[in-house]
C-alpha cells in the first residue's frame, strides 16, 4: 500500500503531518520551504457533509460517554475527584450550621446521556460544533459536604453524605435535572496553530433536590467536641434545617461544578479524538513527496526512464483565514497551499523564474458538494454512492504542480536505445539503423569511427528532454469531465526534445526541435486506486532549433509517429496508485471509522478537481 | 519467322571479317518487304524495325546476344530507343542517329552539364566501361559495355573505345568496320576525407593526415601556409592496392585506381621531425594490425606492418623522443565475449632507429592491461517454455512460471505467480563500443626527456597517467572531478607551467572540460568548461585538442555535440578558464580538431565537419581555419 498516496489528499494529509508521529512523511518538520508568493489562496478545501458530520458525530457521542464512564444504559458515572483532582469542591459560602468553608468532596455524580446530542452550528465562524444535553438527570452515588460549624460555644466541624433527594427510593432517583450545552470552537491562533476551545454554555438547572445522612465515621465526626457524645457535631445532618438551607447553595455550586466537568469532559474529548494529530500544532507545514519514488513504486521500468529531479516535491499548506466555518450544513476546512520544489538546472533559466503568477491565475467558485457520485469498482461495476467529505483542490494548485514537477527536473530525461528496450520488455529496440529508414544516412553517420565490426545499424540513440518551466506559461492543466473518466490535458510548451544518436564515441545531437506537446489522460476513482491512464500525445507545434546534423529531415511528420508508439507501447497500460484514505483520515481522527474513496471529478468549468469519500463506522470498532 | 543470333559480338566479328560474304548475317530470307509504323501491323514473330519495315524477332538471353543498337527484351532483341522521320527524340540531349536517339556527342566546343564529364565523345557522370575493358576488348561508351575489339594501344588513364560505335548501331548490326581510339579517363571522385584527422606544420607548408572512408586509405593533403589555406596535393600513406588496374587520370586522386585494396587509417597519428620526415602509426583494418609509415623529406615512403593482432591499434598515438626516435602507443580492446575472453591491452612501440625501416626495428613494452568481465546475462540465457525471466532481487534475476493471473502488466513486466514482475532482460544486441583502458589515450615526451602517457579507460570509466621509468611504466590514477564518475575520455596531454604535465579531457557524465594538473604526486580536477550556456547545457568535451603557447597558456578545441560545433578556448591555465569562441559551421562539426602554430600570432586549427545530404550520403569536409592568438 502506498501510503504516502495518503499525500494526494492534500488538506489531510497536511493536517495529518502537523502531528510529530507523522508516519506519512518523510523526516522531521522543518522550515517550509515553499515561497509565500506561491500560496494559492484557498487552494484546497475539505467539505464535510452533515451525513459524513453524522458519523462522526455518532462516534464523538460514543466516545463522550466511554469517557465520561457511561454504561449501555446512558448513565455515565462521573468521579469528580478523578477528573477535576482530590481537592474538595469549595462552595461560594457557608450555609446552615456551616458558618463558612463548606465545601462537598467523594462526589461520585451520574449523568444521563441519553439525550446528548452533537451539531454543527450554522453560520459559526470559526467553526463550532456543539454538543447538548437536554433535561439531563444527575443523581449522586457518593458525596460528601462539610463546613465549619460552632457547637455549644466550641468552634468545630462536621460533615455529612450526600443522597438523591427527587424521587429519592425509585429507579428515577436525583440529584438534579439540567441543560447544557457545550461548543468545540475550531480556532486558529496567530501562530497558525489549531485550538479547539472547549466553551461551556451556562448550565440550567430545572430542579435539584437532596438529603444528607450522619456518618460517624466521617473525620469531622470525630473530633469529640463532648466526650459523652462522640458524633453530636455531625447531629445537624439529621435535621431538615441544614438540608433546606444547603438546597440553595449546593444549586448555585451545581452549576459551576457541572461546567467544570464539561470543560474537563470537552477537553478530553479533544485529546482523545484529536490527540497526537492536529490540536496544538502547527498548521502552516510542508510535505515533501518525491514523485519519482512514487512512480516507481506504481511502476518501477517507468520510474527508470525519469530524471533524477534536484529535490522533492514540496506541498505547502497552511490555514486561510477563517479556515474553518460551517456553511450550508457542511464543515469546511480551507487551506491556502502551494506546491514547490527545487530548481534543476535543466530546466530552469536563471532569472526567469517568477512565481508571483499562479496566485493570479483566475478561477471560479468552488462547486456545490455533490450528494454522491457515481463509483467504479475494480470489477466494473458502478453505483452512486453518498459523498461524506469532499476535497476540493483548485487548478491552478494542480497548475502550480507541473510547474514544479517540470522545474525539479523530473521530465529532464534521456532515455537511450537500452533503457526503452528495459522498459518496453525488449519489445522496443529502437536503434540507428531503424532510424535509418526515416533519416536515410544515420546508420553511415553511426559506423563512422565505431568499434571494429560495427555497421551502425545497431548505434543506439538517445532522446534528450528538457523541459522549460516558465510560470509565464501556465495555465498548464485543463481539466474535464467525462461519462466514466476526468480527462486532464496538460500543454507542455517550449518542450525541447533532442535526438542524438551514438557517434564516434560521444551523444552527437541530430536534431533539436522545440515542441508544444498536449499530453492527454484520462483519471478514474477505481475501488481504493486512482488510475491514471495516458490517452496520447498530440503534437502541437514542432520546431527545429540549433544547427542540426540533419536539417532536411521532415521531423514535423516523424515527430506524431514517435509519440504514437510511446503511447502505444510506453504507455498502453494504466498506472494505479493505491491510495490509503483510511491511513489518512487515522491520522487526523482518532476515531474507529473507516474512509473509502468514492469518486473523483472535475467541477464544470474545469477550475476545481473534487475528489470524493464516504465514511464509515469501522465494524467492531470502539472509541 | 524467327532467327537465332549468335553472341553479337560473334556476329559483329562475323561480319567485319567477311563482311563481303555477309549477306544472310542475322537476316533471314527476305520476305516480301511489309511496310509498318508499329508492331501491330506485323505477322506474329515480327516487329516493326526503325526503318518502317517488319523484321523478324531474334531470339536472345541477354543483350549481348543483340546487336549494339539492341537490348534483350523478354527473350527477343529490342531497339534501345527508336526514332526516325516519323517517331523523334524527345530528350534534347539526344539525336536521331542511324534509327536510335543517341546522345548528343561531346567535345570541349559543348561542354557537358554540371556533374558530368565528356569522356569518349559522351557526357558521363563516371568513366564508362568501368575506366578499363580485358585485353581484346574495348569500351563502347554509350552502352557502357565492353565489347571484342581489335588491340589498341592506349596509355595508363585512357581508355580504348569505338569511336564509331553509333555507326555499329543500328539494327541488323550493320557491317561497319570498326574505329578504336584512346580517350583520357577523368580522374576518380575524390575519396570521402573523415576522421580521425592529423594537422602539422613542415616547412613551407601545412600537412593534414585523415582516413579516406570511400577508399580505406590514409591519405595525406598538403595546404599553402596562409590563409585560405590551398590544397596544394593529395597523397595516398597506405591503402593503395598493388597491381590494379588503373581506371581514372592517373595524375588524379589514387592515381585513378579504384580498387579499395586493404583497409588502412580508421587510426592513426602522426608526427614531423625535425628534418622534415614524417611519421604516421595506422590502423589496418584488413589486416587486424599496426603499421607505420615514414615519409622522407625528400618525398621516399616506406609503409610496413610493425605489429598484429585481434583489434591491435584501434587506437594510436605517436611521439617523438628527445632524439627524433618515434614511439608508438596502440590499443587493443577487450572482448569479453571471445573464447578465452581478451583483455584490452596498452603497449608502447619505441623505435630503435630513426627512420626505423622493418618491424625488427622496434621494441614493444607493455603499459597495462585491463580485463573486462560482462554481467552475466540475467538467468543465465532463455528460460524454459511457459516460464520468464524476473527479478527477484536486485541482480538477482530467475526463471519463473508465467501466469495469466494479472491484470494487464506494464510495459517491462510481466505476470509472474499472480503478480507483474519486472521482466529480467539480457542486453540488446547493440554496436559495442572499445572496451578497456587505452580507449582514448595519448602520449608526450617532455622537456625534461620523460616519456608520460594517458589513457581513459571505458570500462572502469577513469584517467590512468603513466610515465616511463627505467622499462616500467609508473600508473597514477587521476580522480575525475566532483560530481562525476566517468571522465577521462578525448584526454590529450600537455606541458604546463614549470614542466608540469597537464591532460584536458571530458567529463563524460556530465558533458564538461576537464583540465586535470599534477600537485605533489597527486591529479587534480577543475572545470574549464561546465557547458552551462543561456539555452541550457551543452555536452562540451569531446574531441580535444591542445596547444601550448611558449607563454604557458593554453589553446584547446574541442567540441560542442550538442550543436555540432567547434568551440575554441584560448589563454586556459590552471584556475583560468580562458576565453571562448564558436566557431559555428553547418553540418557537424568540430571532428577530430588539431592545432598547429604557424607564426608569433598565427594559429591554425583543422577540423573536420560532417554532412549529412538528403539523399542520405554522408561526407565530410576537412576545414582550416586562421586563429590569431598572441598568448593572452
């Protein structure tokens, strides 16, 4: 599985590399390299469609509630030492007999899940998502209040057990019934960093009601004020006195007690969920991704007959502003990027090299989200399948791609007689002598001055390209929807292709043609790959340069012939990349759900590429 | 009625003998004469003659069987090309003589169009008849054939011919005696002068060696000192065949023998002493050796075998020592495919004697040697039917089950145990190209007397520089520049600075100039020219060649391959790369250059460019050209 494919999905997998256990890339972080004039802004954007949001949602509930120690029933068990610490809870005054430093401690809470609910926030910018409780009962399974007291003249204290006090003996006995509300804010700092705040809405407490019970063997019941009595500080927990007057002020204590807990409750869950991954890290990251591998691991003959580039691809991306909002029921994560590599010498002409150009380029509005899309198995079949998340990248993004990948020199080839008789499984041999026939005299040319016995016929030749990667010249890409394919043309202008053949011991050029070549491919979702299949490649323009050894030689008419058979033989197979969605997605979302690729298409007007996914709870999967 | 003809020139003969008595020669017993203007109003076995008249066919295998003015056609005797009052020529070239369209005869009065010379009265674009005919033959020009003819006396470079020969035309091979005369044969096209390709200075006059690719000589131009540089003579060094017969102006190239004979100069180099003989090291081809030939001042040649052996001297080079001795380096390539397998050797020829005369006179010292061994080819050969050769590992290439499994695989691979594997492949069969150390190489004797040599090996892809101690030869191995791993090739050797030795050679990776000097026993690489021009890299070190100015700078050419040009360097030292310039031609230039000083500021440097025509013919032209260069 190439799992660094997980990159072509540029917005999570930039998220997913902002974490320090990145898996998916190579090397530690480091200073983007990617100029800032090369950011495309709201190059990409992530869509999540409230069916995708959905499923998540579910999880986060599923999650809330093993977090918060719910059973299958709904009821999670909240230990308030456990998750807000020892310290006893202090209330605000005393009350009753409790003249002062009263307080609760050994709260052991139950909460009544069943009616949390999770939502996006329509219109919330940045981005929230709430998540609610409605009418929520929380009853006590231990608890203990404590004061300060003054008891026949002595000063001393006491402390008694807290009990449900609403319909207290019934399967329905509380504590209390509230309301709350809970917002994850999705923020961005000025450091570019994600800060998923956790914002408590004030809870509503629709009733409260308790008891306390004497327990001698409670600490303040103790301290035998009165020897006679050993326990008659603690007296008071049996008078309905204290209970009526602690009513009042445990109510008051409630609900800030209950926004700790959903503050704690909140931030746990953005740990679990977003732990180790996104929150708290860096935004503005770069990946490097080196193409060539890649191929060759698709496809490694193809992977040989590449230049070796001077650097990796670089992927940048970093938050827009306002990157992420909820709009039309969908969450949205934007993300200026830019794609950026090295330049090789090849292909690079010293100080022609402005990249102010991409962020110019026009381009339409990102498209509507398609509910689905229509899906290729691997076997063939098709069905329409829901859409969950969408990628959208813009194209002039995939503009400034080629722009890079030519810069970096991996189109930079020469491809001899034996690396295409390698690559084409010996079917290709494609030598001075075959040469001969279309450049009558070649094959003489060869023989001259080579090894004893050689005719020339079997000199090999070579085909020298030098690409030229001027952003002048973008657009590159044009980008189209088909039935069942998205056809993307890409112009390579100004290609400088060279034949030489083997003479006298050295590559002598024969010909330099300067070439507008259309390359033309179609790409197709199939199953968990993309598939990338060369259509052809059309001859646009044809030009002989330089002073060459055969000027007379009808290149213009050999020149579509050449390309034919690199089409027919080179490249008559598709290429497919796996691509790991799953991996990706784990890596930003902690969470037991699986990611499919459904589909990918070129918005009308060919300025977006979208690509589709559906998602899934991972079956047997737990948060 | 049809009639069988005897060889034509039995009939010819026949009639010239009795031509008195001749009366039924090739005619048959007249019928009555039958008026026609075309065959179809003739009886079957009957044509229509150019005379207007049905004639019966004679039967022929070939048109020697015809008579002159004939040509066998389908087993029966045709006229060439009839005409008379009623049917003229049509080519303006030609008239209508004696019923055929003859061509127009030539003379000096009508010269012929461009491309042809007039020989034997007719415009050809070559000598007919082959420039000679048997004994007992001579040439009738306007069928180019040879045919019986009485004996004529005719110089060397001139050819016995029917001067009468459209009187012997006709149909019905007219009984016409015949006429012989001698007409001067034009000198043979010139041979195709390519590399590799020598120039020297002697005397007065400017000397280029080359190899004759039409005629598989090394040939020798001389050229007038100055500008534009005249070719004064053409002199075969070796290759001429002894004893052919001569078939063009003898006092034109190869004295008009056309005959290849032996194949000589596809190597060689050559050097002047300093009175005024010239020594040449070559290649034979046909003979798979090494010769030598030395050229007196006074215009003697002697040219002799010193050694022989599988591929020896496909690479030379020639020096002189201290006292006018010449000494040989020639290579041998390794064959790693022969039986037992040959490694490339480097081995020195020191003449004894000056000129050296016969091949006793040299001593043959060894240099080094390099064994080649090939990759073993993947599997070991073909795989078993039904299996195919795959990768398993890195170098590790087995015969596997071929499946069907797959999807379809890529190209390069194929379907191997329900997987694409990629597919093992043994090497194409190519053109090899010389393998081993002494590929290219070179060989100097310096100021100090000290015999140093180079030579690039094309299988460990390195320079090795050898001086001459006692009988041994020292081996330094001089590391290539940084970022490369093969250069060394083209290398050419010179003295610097000091004495210092200096090689310039390529950097064949990274198509660059290398100038390598010796500091403290040890080779340094820098780059004179990196080949970085403003429309991208240009693979600029091929063919070197160096001069050294007596202020110590250098003046190198070498070549662009990338736009087939000359490029000049001038004033190179070490940390100096010196000043550029292209000497841009058309065609392919800057083959094998070679400098020579001829003045304080003169310069010349030759190099030969390379033409690929239309037609596909390749040439070459050897061009000398003035450089002014005062040291700078």
């Amino acid at each position: 599985m190439l799992k660094r494919w997980g990159a072509l999905l540029l917005p999570l997998a930039l998220v997913a590399c902002g974490g320090q256990s990145c898996s998916g890339c190579d090397g530690p972080l480091t200073k983007p390299q990617a100029p800032d004039q090369l950011l495309i802004k709201q190059a990409t954007q992530f869509r999540m469609t409230q069916h995708g949001f959905d499923v998540i949602a579910a999880n986060l509930v599923a999650l809330l509630k093993v977090l918060l120690g719910a059973g299958p029933g709904g009821q999670a068990q909240i230990d308030v030492a456990k998750l807000l610490g020892p310290q006893p809870l202090k209330f605000s005054s005393g009350f009753g007999l409790f003249k002062g430093s009263a307080g609760a401690r050994n709260l052991v809470l139950t909460l009544d899940l069943a009616s949390l609910k999770i939502d996006l926030v329509e219109g919330s910018n940045p981005a929230r998502i709430r998540i609610g409780f409605e009418k929520a009962q929380i009853g006590v399974v231990q608890g203990v209040v404590f004061g300060a007291t003054s008891f026949a003249g002595l000063e001393s204290d006491a402390a008694c057990h807290l009990k449900n006090g609403l319909q207290s003996g019934s399967p329905q006995a509380r504590l209390a019934t509230v309301s709350g509300a809970m917002d994850l804010v999705l923020g961005v700092d000025a450091g570019g960093k994600l800060q998923v705040q956790v914002q408590v809405q004030k809870p509503v407490i629709h009733e409260i009601g308790f008891t306390l019970a004497k327990d001698c063997g409670l600490t303040e019941c103790t301290d035998k004020v009165l020897l006679e009595s050993a326990c008659l500080e603690c007296e008071l927990c049996a008078t309905g006195k204290l209970a009526s007057d602690a009513a009042s002020v445990l109510k008051d204590a409630l609900g800030p007690l209950l926004t700790q807990v959903m503050e704690l409750a909140g931030n746990l869950l953005v740990q679990q969920v977003l732990a180790s991954t996104i929150n708290g890290k860096p935004l503005d990251i770069e990946i490097p991704l080196d193409v060539r591998d890649l191929v060759a691991q698709a496809a490694p003959p193809l992977a040989e007959l590449l230049g070796e580039p001077a650097g990796p691809l670089r992927l940048r991306g970093r938050p827009a502003p306002q990157a992420f909002v909820v709009q039309d029921q969908a969450l949205q994560a934007r993300l200026d990027a830019a794609v950026f590599a090295p330049a090789h010498p090849c292909a690079v002409e010293p100080g022609l090299d402005a990249t102010a150009v991409f962020a110019l380029l026009p381009s339409g509005p990102p498209p509507p989200l398609p509910a689905q899309m229509l899906a290729f198995a691997q076997d063939g079949s098709q069905m329409q399948r829901p859409v969950d998340i969408a990628l959208l990248l813009r194209r002039t993004a995939v503009d400034e791609a080629v722009w890079s990948l030519l810069r970096s020199g991996l189109l930079c080839m020469a491809v001899d007689t034996q690396a295409l008789y390698q690559v084409s499984g010996g079917k290709l041999l494609v030598t001075a002598g075959v040469l001969d026939l279309a450049l009558p005299g070649v094959r003489q040319l060869a023989a001259s001055g080579a090894a004893l016995g050689a005719t020339g016929a079997g000199a090999p030749l070579r085909i020298a390209v030098t690409p030229r990667a001027r952003p002048q010249d973008a657009p590159w890409v044009s980008l189209a929807q088909e039935a069942s394919e998205t056809a993307v043309t890409v112009r390579l202008g100004g290609l400088q292709v060279a034949v030489e053949a083997r003479v006298r011991e050295r590559w002598l050029t024969l010909v330099e043609l300067a070439i507008d070549a259309h390359v033309e491919a179609g790409l197709q979702v199939l199953g968990p790959q993309i598939k990338l299949q060369v259509r052809k490649i059309d001859i646009a323009s044809l030009q002989v340069v330089g002073d060459p050894v055969a000027p007379h030689a009808d290149w213009a008419a050999l020149a579509p012939t050449v390309a034919q058979v690199a089409v027919s033989l080179l490249l008559a197979q598709p290429l497919k990349f796996d691509v790991d969605v799953q991996a990706a997605l784990q890596q930003v979302l902690n969470l037991p759900i699986g990611a499919e690729l459904v589909g990918l298409q070129a918005a009308p007007g060919g300025d977006w590429l979208l690509l589709g996914l559906a998602l899934q709870p991972l079956a047997g999967g737990s948060p | 009625m049809i009639q069988m003809r005897g060889g034509y020139t039995q009939i010819l003969w026949m009639c010239l003998g009795f031509w008195g008595l001749c009366l039924g020669c090739g005619e048959p017993d007249p019928p009555p004469p039958l008026h026609c203007s075309s065959a179809s109003q003739c009886p079957s076995r009957y044509h229509c003659s150019p005379k207007g008249v049905c004639t019966a066919d004679v039967l022929c295998q070939s048109d020697g069987d015809c008579c002159l003015a004939e040509r066998c056609e389908a087993g029966v005797c045709r006229t060439r090309q009839a005409c008379g009052d009623a049917a003229q020529c049509l080519d303006p070239a030609t008239e209508c003589r004696f019923g055929i369209c003859a061509p127009r005869p030539c003379e000096a009065s009508s010269p012929c169009a461009a491309g042809l010379g007039c020989v034997a009265g007719v415009c050809v674009a070559k000598a007919p008849c082959g420039g000679s005919c048997p004994a007992g033959q001579a040439c009738a020009p306007r069928i180019d054939r040879c045919v019986a003819a009485p004996s004529v006396a005719c110089m060397p470079g001139q050819l016995a011919y029917f001067t009468n020969e459209i009187e012997l035309m006709p149909e019905g091979c007219a009984a016409v005696p015949p006429e012989l005369g001698c007409a001067a044969l034009p000198p043979l096209a010139a041979g195709d002068r390519a590399p590799p390709g020598v120039l020297l200075s002697k005397g007065g006059e400017l000397l280029h060696l080359a190899y004759d690719r039409t005629y598989g000589d090394a040939v020798l131009a001389r050229y007038g000192n100055s500008p534009p540089f005249p070719q004064k003579s053409l002199q075969i060094i070796s290759g001429l065949p002894e004893g052919a017969p001569v078939v063009a102006a003898v006092d034109g190239p190869r004295g008009g023998v056309a005959v290849p004979g032996p194949d000589r100069g596809s190597a060689l180099a050559a050097a002047v002493d300093a009175g005024g003989g010239l020594h040449v090291a070559l290649r034979d081809d046909s003979a798979d050796g090494l010769r030598y030939a030395h050229l007196g001042s006074g215009g003697n040649l002697i040219e002799y075998p010193i050694a022989q052996g599988p591929g020896l001297a496909t690479r030379v080079a020639l020096t002189l020592s201290a006292t006018g001795l010449p000494i040989i380096a020639a290579f041998s390539p390794a064959d790693p495919s022969a039986s037992p397998p040959r490694a490339a050797r480097l081995t020195a020829y020191l003449a004894k004697t000056s000129p050296p005369l016969t091949s006793n006179d040299w001593t043959a010292s060894e240099i080094d040697t390099e064994s080649v061994i090939l990759p073993p080819v993947p599997c070991g050969g073909p795989c078993p039917s039904g299996q195919v050769c795959i990768w398993h590992s890195p170098g590790a290439a087995k015969c596997s089950p071929q499946s069907t499994a797959c999807a379809p695989c890529l190209p390069g691979q194929v379907c191997s145990a329900g997987q694409c594997r990629t597919t093992a492949l043994a090497p194409p069969p190519l053109d090899a190209e010389l393998l081993g150390r002494g590929a290219s190489l070179d060989l100097r004797v310096l100021q100090n007397g000290q015999l140093v040599a180079a030579a690039y090996s094309s299988h460990s892809r390195d320079l090795a520089i050898y001086r001459r101690v006692g009988a041994l030869w020292q081996k330094t191995i001089a590391a290539p520049p940084q970022g490369s791993q093969d250069a060394g090739r083209f290398v050419r050797l010179a003295e610097g600075l000091q004495g210092q030795l200096w090689a310039v050679a390529e950097d064949s990776q990274r198509g660059r100039l290398v100038l390598w000097r010796e500091e403290g026993g040890v080779w340094k690489a820098e780059i004179i020219d990196s080949g970085d021009r403003s429309d991208g890299h240009h693979r600029v070190g091929a063919d070197v060649a160096v001069a050294r100015h007596p202020f110590g700078n250098l003046l190198i050419a070498h070549q662009d391959t990338r736009r087939a040009d000359l490029l000049l360097r001038k004033g190179v030292l070490p940390g100096k790369p010196g000043a550029l310039q292209t000497a841009a031609m058309p065609g392919a230039a800057g083959f094998s250059p070679s400098l020579v000083q001829i003045g304080s500021k003169a310069w010349v440097v030759a190099a030969i460019t390379a033409v690929l025509e239309p037609s596909g013919a390749l040439t070459h032209r050897v061009e000398l050209r003035e450089l002014i260069w005062a040291g700078e």
